[in-house]
C-alpha cells in the first residue's frame, strides 16, 4: 500500500496545491470586491486603490528567489507553512490599516511575497513530478481551487462587505486562508531523486527512445563478458540508464548548486526568445491587471450595481472552472504546440478589449464574462508550461522565475493608465483600448517567438543531412562498442 501511494503522489501534491490555492487566493482573486468600500473608507483614487492589488499581484512574481532562498534553507514543505502562516497574519494585520500605505505594505508587499512565494514552490513541486507530460493537466487541476474560492466565495464576501465592511471582511478571509491551506501543505513533499511509476508513465516515450541502444548494449554484453563481468558491468550501465533516464524524465537529481552553476543555467536561459517572451508575458499581464483589479470599479461605472456585479465575478469564475476542467482532460491531447493555443487567448483578448468599450447593459457583460473565464483560465494553466515549451526544459526553475518577474512587471504597472485615466475622466473606456493595443503589442511578440524558432528548425533541418545521419549512427556504433569493452 505504501509503494502504491508512492507511485502516485504526484497527483496528492496536486490535490494538496488544489487546497492550498483555494486558501491562499481567496483574498486576491476577489480584491475587486473590495476597491470600492477600501477606497471609499480611506479616502483614496482609484490610482491608489488600484495599485494595492497591482501590489499584491506585481509582488507575488518577484517572490521567486525568496522562494528559491527559502527552499535552501527549509526544503519545500517548511517553507511553504511559514509562507501560509505569514500570509493568514497580513490579511488579518491588514484590517487595522489606516492608510492606502499601510495596505501597501502589509497586503501588498507582506501577502504579495507570501502568495508568490507559496505559488513558486508549488508550481517547482508540481513540475517536478509533471516536467513534460499532464503538466497541463496537473496545473488546471491545482489552480481550479482559486477558481472554486472565488465562484463559492464572491456572493458571501460581497454580503460581508456590505453587513460589516472590508475590515471584518479582512479578517474572515484571513482565518480562512489558514484554516483552509495549512493542514495539506503538510502533504506537499517533492520528489527528490526518487524515481516515481507516474513520472516513468509519463516519459514512456522517451524510454523508448533510448531503449534501442540500451537493448543492442546488453546484447553486446551477453556475448562478450563473462557471467561475473556481466553482472558487475549490468549494475554499472544500469547506473548510467537511470541516470539518463532521470535527467530524460525530468526528475530532481540532487545536486549542489554554485554559484557557476546557476550563472551557466542562466546563460542558457537568456536568449532572443527569452527576450520577446518576456515582452508578450509583461504585456499580457498589464491587461489582466485591469481585469483582476479594476473590474468593479469599472462595472459601477457603467451603471452596474455591487450585486450585479459579484454575480458577473461569479460567472467568470463558473466558466474558468469549466475551462480548467477541461483542459485538465484534453490538456495533453492537442494535435498542436500550446503555444499556439496561447497566441489564440492573446488575439481574442483584442476582440474582448474593444467589446468592453461598446457594452452598456447586464446580458452584454454577461457574455463578456463567460469570455472572461475561458481567456483567464488558458492564461494562469497554459502560460507555465508554455514557457517551459518555449524555452527549454533542462532550466525550469530558470524559466519560471524569468517568467514570474516578467509577469509581476506587468501587474505592478497595469493598473496605474487606467486608474489614471478614470481619475482625470470617470472613465475606464479609454482604458480598454489600451488594454486593446497591449493585446495587439503581446501578439505580436509571441507570433515573432513561434516565427523565429520554426526558421531556426527549418535552418537545422536543411543543414542536416544524411551525411549527418550516418555520421550519429557511426558514433552510436563506436560508442557501444567502448563501453561494452570497459
């Protein structure tokens, strides 16, 4: 029974990170409920308000190396119940605030280190376990507890508000984010260098392509050694393979990491690619700041009341669900990259810009939410492993930390044009035909992305010959013959 759960607790960690992220992001996924009452009870601009959720989001990305720091210190799992408690202690501080700074510091900086750091080390566990395959489908799993915190929760946090006010509010939301997260983070181990029967399900394909050479090895060796000289030289290659094949499958081999190792790591990351990815997530993330943070204020000003609008929060949140749910079962069966999929969101999001300029009534904002809820849901699953696709695999932590700066650059300044713009003119509809023109800039850096790696393909398909060809298999062969040899 023991080995049993072993093999598969891949999929408790997902469980758990499910949890977890239900917990934890509670309060940020529904920050937009409470803009209005915060910035009426402090006094603030809409600048201001908004601003602290841009914090809260901008934040989180840049948590990476604490995240990286913390896990050298305690392991995953320690670290992520200090993260926890720390996160449940600044929601709860935060509803004696008396100023737009002090929300800053304790629910900007303080909860925005702790709710990114907590999402780094689960999403490092998660590919651990999932580096190539059902990465997909484990992250829409996990993620899914965001989605059902705030499809269960915007209707109670609304009425909480409106009995009595953002700062009991607060303080609900910050009981809840223990009581709710804590117990499964304790279930949160990683992988190590423990080979696991899922992962090794995972990667059958790339077993079998090595399984060829390992195979015509121990023939060799059949015919050439002796029984003893067998069994000594079968326990060295089986060393080698497992070796291989935990670097193949993606499993953590613990290693110890200098600092010429990490800057090595680094100079393979940092790339054109690595470049105009950073500029599509940067500009992806701006507009979805404005649709996180500033929706409600929006929505109330377009005539648009509370009530109405923790119903359309709601039903973003059901289509998001639905879409998770989704990708979780056909999210490794698409017949295409996913950054392909991901270029599609991006496109869609100009057309849903432009919409949000001309909507005025409640059916309008309806369908635009349940558009939402597709386009939010394919940016928080796909993204990950989109960058892992996109730019290599061999440096995920690399490539999930280049990709949480980028995207905190991008909700740190987000919001501030369109609060900006709503403060001088009482209105965010200038703001979205930014957002409209941020759409078409971060398609266009992902479609130069997708053009310049199948050029770079193409150039290494033509300068490939079976000149080449003949030469590896040359080298195979002489490579065999060595160490059967030994």
């Amino acid at each position: 029974m023991e080995e049993w759960i072993k093999c598969r607790w891949g999929w408790v960690v997902c469980g758990a990170s499910f949890f977890i992220h239900m917990g934890m992001y509670s309060l940020a996924y529904s920050f937009s409920l409470l803009f209005v009452d915060i910035q009426r009870d402090l006094n603030a601009t809409a600048v201001e308000t908004g601003w602290i959720g841009s914090v809260i989001y901008g934040v989180q990305m840049f948590s990476s190396p604490l995240g990286t720091l913390l896990e050298s210190c305690f392991s995953y799992r320690p670290a992520l119940i200090l993260v926890i408690i720390v996160a449940s202690a600044a929601i709860f501080v935060s509803s004696f605030a008396q100023s737009v700074q002090q929300l800053f510091v304790t629910l900007g900086a303080i909860y925005g280190l702790a709710l990114g750091t907590t999402w780094f080390i689960m999403l490092c566990v998660i590919v651990q376990y999932y580096p190539a395959k059902n990465t997909v489908r484990a992250l829409s799993f996990a993620t899914l507890g965001g989605t059902i915190a705030i499809l269960v929760g915007s209707e109670p946090i609304n009425m909480s508000v409106e009995a009595f006010g953002w700062r009991r509010t607060l303080q609900f939301i910050g009981a809840f984010t223990l009581i709710l997260s804590l117990p499964p983070a304790v279930l949160m181990f990683s992988p190590k260098d423990k080979v696991y029967e899922s992962s090794r399900r995972d990667f059958e394909d790339n077993k079998e392509a090595i399984s060829g050479s390992t195979s015509d090895i121990r023939i060799h060796q059949q015919k050439v050694c002796t029984s003893r000289e067998t069994h000594l030289h079968q326990n060295d290659c089986d060393r080698r393979e497992d070796e291989k094949s935990k670097v193949d499958r993606g499993d953590v081999v613990t290693t110890t990491k200098t600092t010429a190792t990490r800057i090595e790591r680094w100079k393979k990351v940092i790339c054109v690619d690595a470049c105009l990815f950073s500029i599509f997530t940067v500009t992806c993330a701006m507009l979805w700041a404005v649709f996180f943070i500033n929706i409600i204020s929006y929505y109330e000003s377009v005539g648009i009341t509370s009530h109405q609008g923790a119903m359309l929060l709601t039903i973003t949140a059901t289509v998001e669900m639905v879409t998770k749910v989704t990708l979780v079962v056909i999210g490794e069966r698409f017949p295409f990259k996913k950054t392909y999929l991901l270029l599609t969101k991006v496109i869609g999001m100009i057309g849903l810009s432009l919409a949000m300029v001309v909507a005025t009534t409640f059916p309008q904002f309806v369908v635009l939410s349940c558009v939402t809820g597709i386009f939010r849901a394919a940016f928080n699953v796909i993204l990950w492993p989109c960058s892992i696709e996109t730019l290599g695999q061999s440096c995920s932590d690399e490539v999930i930390t280049l990709t949480s700066i980028s995207r905190g650059i991008g909700f740190l300044t987000g919001t501030i044009p369109a609060g900006a713009i709503y403060d001088k003119f009482g209105s965010y509809r200038v703001s979205f035909l930014i957002v409209a023109t941020t759409s078409l800039v971060s398609a266009l850096s992902l479609s130069m992305v997708l053009l310049r790696q199948k050029l770079v393909r193409r150039r290494s398909e033509v300068s490939t010959g079976p000149r080449q060809c003949n030469e590896s298999k040359k080298n195979l062969y002489l490579r065999v013959v060595i160490e059967t040899s030994v």
